[in-house]
C-alpha cells in the first residue's frame, strides 16, 4: 500500500471514529454547506454546536444567559495567546460566571462548556481540513478534535516517505498556524505531531524538546501495551474521550517563569498513569477495606516529580469520597520544601488554594486544628528537629 500523508491522516481519523469521535470533512463546515456550524471561514469555534451544549449542560440557564456565555467564550481578542488560552482553560475547568435574574432574585453560577464527570453528555467532533481564514491567507490544519465546539487538540501530520517531512517540520508548521490563526489555540489542550509512525505531544508553549511520546500503560495489569506505530498508541492512550476529559481536568497547568514569562505545562505519560494509580490506591487505601498502604511511586531524575505531586494532591482534592482532605508535604531539605512550595502556588488553580508553610511542630500543629477544610501543608523534618534519616 502507497503510504503518503493522506494515508496517514484517514488511519488516524479511523482510530479516532472507532473510540467514539464523530467525524466530518471540513470543506462541509460552512454556512451553505452540509454542516453550518459557522457563519465565516476565519470562525474557529462552532457556536451552533457550542450553545447546544451549553444550554444542554445548563438547563436553568434562561436562552439569553447562554447566548452571553457563547458570546463571551467567541470573543476575539488580541491580547498574547498563552494568556487567553489560560483564560479559556480557567472556563473548561471552572465554567463561565453569569448573572442573572430569576423570579425577581439576583443568581450568580458558573456555566459548564464540558461535563467532565459523564463523557457520554458531551459531544466529541473530529474533522480534518478545515478552512481557516488566517492574516496571510487560508490555512488548513490536518486534524482538529472539538469538544462541544471547542478546538481543544490540533494534530500535524506529515509523510515518514518524503524527504523533511519530519517531526521538527510538523512542530513548526503548528508555529506558524500559532501565528496566522491563533484563535484556533485559545481552548487548546494539547498539540500533536507526526510522522505516522513517531509520535509527540507537546503543550501550546513547548518548544521541540518538551515534545514527548506517549506510552500506553496497563498499571492494573503491570504491562505497557505495545502499539506498532506510535501515533495510533497516542491516539488510542490519551484521545479516547474518558482520558482526554480526564487529563484536561487534572493535568494541566500554567507557571511564571523567573523571567516572567508564561508556560503551559501538561503532564507526560507517566505522570497521567502513575498520578491515577496512586489516586486509586490512596481510595482504596482509605476504604474500610484498605490497609492503609499506599505504596511508592519511583522517578528518575527529571521526570517531573514536582508536577506529579502538585497533580496527584489536585485529583485527591476533587475525591468526594475523601471528603475534603487536608495533605501535609513532608520533605528532607529546606530548598526542597521551597521548590515544591513554590509549584504549588502556580497551581493553585488545580488544588484551589494558597498552600501553606509550616514552621516545625507546633505551626503545623496549629493549621492542623484551625482547618475545617482541607488543602496542602508542607514542612521539613529540620523543622521538627530531626536530621535526615531520622523518624
């Protein structure tokens, strides 16, 4: 069989339909067209698709409160793109704050643009070669994957058979579409390149480097599943809808640099895998079956190991079962105690609040007492008079 960047394309696309996705061609996204999900080609979002979901997901929400919210969530703006799209994962994440009257009385929520508890409630589009009106013209991603009419991954494909046509050539195409269309990136979650065979994922701030493969791993079963070509394990591991939803929700996260700049960082395979066996042990650890043995979770020297902390305390947060718990961050060094303090504060929209610092035993004894719900406390053993090595 002729393999060529087409091939590539529909077996992606294949992969996709098959765990759920609904496929359609972009030439039939307009508004004379099979599917008017927008009115102009430089449109990214499809508001038709996005206010049904809105108003599905929201169903005391009076129909002008959710024409607002659509509007609001469309909005262009031309302020730096990390920014936005920071804002736009607060909206994923949190929902989008209204006000509104009922009844002569004063309301005020937060609208949901995703469910992330039931998959099955929200509405997972995949299309390829879409249209975009951009500042230099038309451009065409390969694959864009929609969640309620929000483009929230971006896929680049290229053909391992031509020469050049490689993985730095596909990241640098995304940089340009950064540039020309960058309304199409405000909600997104993650970028993808590809060779059709090699496979990375990489965040909308990451440079070539930070670009990583993705592993499919069975932790129940203590195995990595083997997948022949690296695209269709990245596909199957991270965009099956429940992962994606899920990794949206608990493994993203945006830091300031000591330069000031913004990041976007998402979690790397491991992370994602190891960060939900350990959620699962510590649920089943704290149930009237458990022993109350978590286990250890081992890393190497970058790998992360702050960022899986900071998402593993975030998803046991959210556990309804734990009932708001409050983690104490125990470490063996005063400069690690302020590195992970320090990532955690970036995170604070994953942990949804100011962690705190303890200052030996009766400090953390005192926060322990006034607490009446939980969040994240950290101290060191120096702090308690101990030296490393010591109980």
């Amino acid at each position: 069989m002729l393999i060529n960047e087409n091939t590539i394309e529909q077996a992606c696309l294949q992969h996709l339909q098959e765990l759920g996705w609904d496929y359609t061609h972009g030439s039939t996204i307009n508004a004379d067209g099979e599917n008017p999900w927008r009115l102009r080609t430089d449109e990214v979002v499809f508001r038709s698709v996005l206010r049904e979901a809105v108003e599905r997901l929201n169903p005391q929400l009076p129909s002008a409160t959710v024409d607002e919210v659509v509007a609001l969530v469309c909005k262009t703006d031309i302020t730096d793109l990390t920014e936005r799209n920071q804002q736009a994962y607060r909206y994923l994440r949190e929902g989008v704050r209204v006000e509104y009257r009922e009844n002569d009385e004063q309301k005020v929520e937060f609208a949901r643009l995703i469910d992330f508890q039931q998959p099955s409630l929200n509405r997972f589009d995949v299309v390829n070669q879409l249209t975009i009106l951009g500042r230099k013209g038309n451009r065409r991603p390969d694959v864009i994957c929609y969640i309620n009419g929000l483009p929230v991954v971006v896929l680049e494909l290229k053909n391992p058979l031509k020469e050049n046509a490689d993985l730095p050539q596909a990241f640098n195409q995304l940089q340009t579409y950064k540039q020309e269309i960058g309304d199409l990136f405000v909600y997104n979650q993650a970028l993808v390149i590809s060779d059709g065979i090699l496979a990375k994922v990489g965040s909308l701030t990451a440079d070539l480097e930070r670009f990583t493969p993705w592993r499919v791993v069975d932790e129940k079963n203590k195995q990595r599943i083997s997948f022949e070509h690296e695209l269709e394990g990245l596909v199957r591991g991270l965009l099956n809808p429940a992962s994606l939803l899920d990794y949206i929700q608990n493994f993203i996260v945006f830091e300031q640099t000591s330069s000031g700049r913004l990041v976007k960082k998402i979690a790397a395979y491991h992370q994602f895998y190891g960060v939900n066996e350990a959620v699962d042990c510590t649920l089943w650890a704290a149930s009237e079956q458990g022993n109350g043995k978590i286990g250890v979770m081992w890393h190497t020297q970058g790998s992360g190991k702050s960022l899986s902390m900071l998402f593993y305390a975030g998803k046991l947060l959210s556990q309804a079962e734990l009932r708001n718990p409050t983690i104490v961050v125990v470490t063996d060094r005063n400069d690690l105690d302020g590195q992970l303090y320090a990532t955690f504060s970036g995170g604070q929209a994953l942990i949804r609040q100011q962690p705190v610092q303890a200052d030996g035993r009766e400090a953390l004894r005192e926060e322990l007492a006034k607490r009446e719900t939980g969040g994240v406390i950290f101290t060191t053993i120096q702090k308690f008079g101990l030296q490393e090595g010591e109980q």
